[in-house]
C-alpha cells in the first residue's frame, strides 16, 4: 500500500465482520474509548475494537490494532534511524518524540494511510466515531461526514481555548477573577504593565500567552525586563496581565455541557503544581466547603456560557485560592483533563449500573438522546485517589517493567481501577492511584505517590541517545 509510506508502523488490519473506533492521541488517555465499546456493540450488535493512532510506539503488550503517526520522527535523520533499528530489534532504545495533541489530530487527519482506513471501515458501517483528548486542529470529519468527533466542534474549541476570549466572557459575570487586561501585542502588554502594575502590586503580575497547557507559556513578572527577555512570551502577541496572588491552593473542576442550558458537575480536586506547572491531581479537594460549593456553582455558570457558542462535552475549570481563603477563576480547559480517566474510573466505581461519563460526553456531543436524568453524577467525597507526573531529565528513559519497586498498589502500562499507571511520553511518567476502600486517606494517597515518585526517579537509568546509532 502506497500510502503507507507516510506512517512509521502500523499492525491494522479491517475486519468486515467487526466494527471500529478511532482514537487519536497519546497513549495515556487511549483507555477512556473502552468505555464506549459496549455501547457502539449493542448499536452495531458486532464486536467492536479500538484503533489508536498515536505519535509514538507504546510497550510491546500494547501495541494491538495501532498506527504511528509523528512528521517529527520521520524528518528527522537521527530518529529515523533510531526507530527503524528499534523495530528491527538491533536496538532496545524505543524513542519518544513528543507532539501536541493538536498536531497530533493536523497530521492524522492529513494521512493517507489513517484516510485510507476510515475509508475502508466506512465501507461497512455508517459512521466511525473519533475519540481524542482535545479536537484542536481535526479535520478528518471535513473530509468525511461519516466521521464523528466525540468532542466539541474544532472552531468552537479554539475559541474557548483562547484565554482573551475566555476572561472576556467571565468579566461579563460575577465570578471573582483576580484584577488584569486582555492584550493583543507586546507594546501594549508592556504599556499597561508600566502604568497598572509597576508601581502597584510591588511590582509583581501574571503573564500568560493566549494558549498555554500545563503552566507553559506564563510568567512571573517582577520587573519590566521580565517581559522583555522572557522567552515564554518572545514572538507571542496576545497575553493576558493580571495580579500576581499569594496562591495557598490550586484547586479545579471537571464538567460536561450537554446542551445550552444543562451541564454535568463530576467533581473538584487539587491540582499538584511546581510553580506554574502542572504535576498531578489529587481527589477529594482540601479547600473549604464554600469554595467547593462555589466551584461547583461557577463550573455549572461557566458550563452555560459555552454551551450558548455550541460548545459540547467534558471541560475542566482552573481555580486558585489566596491567602485569604478568597477563591478566584484562572482558565477554562476547553477538553479532558489530565485526570480525566480517575474520574471515570472513580464515577463507575461509584456508580456501576449507570452510564459512564465517556458515554454521557458521547451522547452529548453527538446528538443522541440523553440519559433520563442528568442529576447525580457527582463523585462523592468518599473515594481517595491521585495522580502525579514524574519528568526526567532529557536522555533518560523510564524502565519497561517497574513492578518490582513499586509499593502498595499494582503497576501496569494501561489505567485501570485501582491501579498505578506508568507510561513512558516525553521523559515523563504518570502515577495513577486510586483507592475505592476507606483504608488510605487524601494525604495517605498523596504521600505513597511522592514515595513512588521518589522510588521510580531512583531507577530511571540514563541513556544517551548517540550510543544507540553507531
């Protein structure tokens, strides 16, 4: 097949007597398709499977009914030459060369081969459902109408994803978000830093970049050259410039809008941070019942406004508190969040005989009817879990079998209920933990993923990528 020249690996295979759906992302968040399979096998009343695409090649126990697709990879001399010994065998080094999600979606939607694919399941069944982590930049369902994204429409995506436009429409209501502008150049973001803030607020502000994920692309401001050389923000041209707040929590929210006027709450927790950037999650949320109450007042206000600009399916909303125990908006995650598959883990857990949240965003985002009742889905506090990213430095690699120093809980390469998860992306590592039981609390939880953390960061080896091209 021609077309697959434009992949690194694929092991597909159509089966006209099975059905399928396509995932399109990193491998961490391929597991919630599975709760999807029952249903589209009632629907089509066939077995159905996944096809993941995804933009490096994950464990050897993993790698069923999957495609590679990473430009990146395949441009690249060295990487090139790499992989191509790894699948060989010559080599035990499997590179990882990390993408964005939406270029993730650009270049699977662009591929001749994943094209080649949808056309050959569309010959047998009437649609091909795509679940990813966000629809940024996904354009196969322009292609063709068969296609149906289990997210928000991509347009409508991108402007929540925008932070200008998401403080401009909190503005419009009565959420508390901390005092700032909206700005659309760099001589305008440094004009109203001189005059709002220089001789304010003792000189310090918070700056982001219009798009950032996981604390990218924001900048503690204490000076004017703080701007001026920060790389974050060289070549950007639209920011946002608020007040910097003494942060005491981070905490968050996870939703679904269903239609214009109703939206899911799932649940709040607290966001593990480093500075500015994310590392984990840790459920239930410790700050106080008024501001979860709050949080989950503004998550169903916040969930409306984008369900009136067509938006539908999972969002998260971003919150700090100060030192004053005041809660304040900070952005919208216009898709699924990084805790995304606990909370469906949890909800199930929870809630076995009702639909899954994976299903809810389905029917939602595509039109179906909706479950009877929307109401309590609410993950109740009972249920401990965590998740915590562990990053390496560049050139290390994560062991494939880390079983063995791992205390307490279970290790595996897939999520699942009650297990610890860890996948190697980008020299980054994800603990999921999570405990139906009452036997750990909210701080045992948060203190057995430090304490792995710190066991798996000891036995992270060091690899320097030259030893494996002679």
């Amino acid at each position: 097949m021609e077309e697959k020249e434009n992949i690194i690996f694929s092991n597909v295979e159509i089966n006209p007597s099975k059905a399928y759906l396509l995932y399109i992302g990193n491998i961490n968040f391929a597991e919630t398709s599975n709760y999807l399979i029952e249903r589209l096998e009632r629907k089509y009343n066939k077995k159905v499977e996944l096809i993941k695409v995804l933009p490096n090649l994950p464990h050897n126990d993993y790698r069923d009914n999957i495609i590679i697709v990473n430009e990146k990879i395949m441009k690249d001399e060295k990487y090139s030459k790499l992989i191509e010994r790894y699948l060989s065998e010559k080599s035990p080094y499997n590179p990882v060369f990390h993408i964005h999600q939406g270029q993730i979606n650009e270049q699977a939607s662009k591929n001749k081969y994943v094209k080649k694919i949808a056309e050959d399941i569309l010959a047998n069944q009437d649609e091909l459902y795509v679940n990813t982590f966000n629809t940024d930049r996904m354009s196969l369902q322009k292609k063709y109408e068969e296609v149906k994204l289990i997210g928000p429409d991509p347009e409508v995506f991108s402007y929540f994803n925008n932070r200008l436009n998401q403080r401009e429409s909190i503005e419009k209501t009565k959420i508390p978000i901390p005092y700032g502008f909206s700005v659309r150049s760099m001589d305008e973001l440094i004009g109203i830093y001189k005059k709002k803030f220089k001789n304010n607020y003792d000189g310090k502000a918070f700056v982001s970049s219009k798009t950032s994920y996981g604390g990218t692309g924001c900048v503690k401001v204490s000076a004017l050259d703080d701007i001026l050389k920060s790389e974050k923000l060289i070549k950007k041209n639209e920011f946002v410039i608020s007040e910097f707040l003494d942060v005491q929590n981070s905490p968050c929210s996870f939703g679904i809008v269903v239609d214009e006027e109703k939206t899911i709450f799932v649940n709040s927790a607290d966001q593990v941070m480093d500075g500015f950037k994310y590392n984990g999650t840790i459920f239930p949320s410790c700050t106080s019942e008024k501001n979860k109450k709050n949080m989950e007042n503004y998550t169903y206000e916040i969930g409306n406004i984008l369900g009136k600009k067509g938006f539908r399916g999972f969002f998260g909303v971003d919150f700090v508190v100060d030192d004053k125990d005041k809660l304040y908006f900070v952005e919208i995650n216009p898709r699924k969040v990084g805790s995304v598959l606990m909370s469906m883990n949890a909800h199930k857990i929870k809630n076995p005989n009702k639909v899954s949240l994976q299903e809810m965003e389905f029917l939602a985002t595509n039109g179906k009817k909706m479950y009877k009742s929307i109401d309590n889905f609410k993950i109740p506090d009972d249920l401990c879990w965590g998740i915590m990213k562990i990053r390496t430095n560049k050139g290390n690699l994560l062991e494939e079998k880390l079983e063995s120093y791992i205390n307490e809980v279970s290790a595996s390469f897939y999520a699942g209920k009650n297990a610890l998860f860890l996948n190697s992306r980008d020299n980054i590592a994800e603990i999921y933990m999570m405990e139906k039981c009452k036997k750990y609390s909210r701080e045992r939880i948060l203190e057995l993923l430090n304490d792995n953390k710190k066991t798996i960061e000891k036995h992270v080896p060091k690899h320097d990528i030259n030893n494996f091209l002679i």
